[in-house]
C-alpha cells in the first residue's frame, strides 16, 4: 500500500503527483471555506479531486468547519485512537 500525507499545506500543484499513485491520503483540512494560512481547505479537495487518482482519502487536523461535515463528505475523517482497516 502506498500511503501519501500532505503534511500542513495550502494547496499545491505537487499534491496531484504525490498522491497520484497513493493507495491512500492522509489530507489535512482545517477549514471547509475560511483560509487558514498552510493549512488545505476541504473545498480544495472536493475541487481537485478528480485530477488525483487515489481512492481512499481520509482526513485530519480538522477545524469545527469540517468536523460538521463528518458523514456528509466524500471523504472519511481520521480520529485518535482507532485503527483503520482497507
């Protein structure tokens, strides 16, 4: 399994080819809309989602603005503690 992270980043065209052969991203998401500097919004996932080819993305280092979105995004949320199987 490749696994790519973004790290704490505003958005980038290098995100595209690091996650381009990735299995999974851990992509972190601090806000949905309010930029945040070096930090990647979850509009900015949704937006480029298309041009990344990796089918499992999960999110971290979440602000309020995507922790109320949990269930109703296209992505999965990471959380402390359990482990995640694939």
């Amino acid at each position: 399994m490749v696994v790519a992270d973004t790290g704490d980043t505003a958005w980038t065209e290098a995100l595209v080819e690091v996650s381009s052969d990735a299995d999974l991203v851990i992509a972190e998401a601090h806000s949905s809309d309010r930029q945040v500097p070096f930090h990647l919004l979850h509009r900015d996932l949704l937006e480029h989602r298309a041009r990344r080819s990796a089918a499992w993305i999960v999110h971290t280092h979440m602000g309020a603005e995507v922790l109320a979105l949990v269930g109703r995004s296209r992505f999965e949320a990471a959380h402390d503690g359990p482990e995640v199987e694939r």
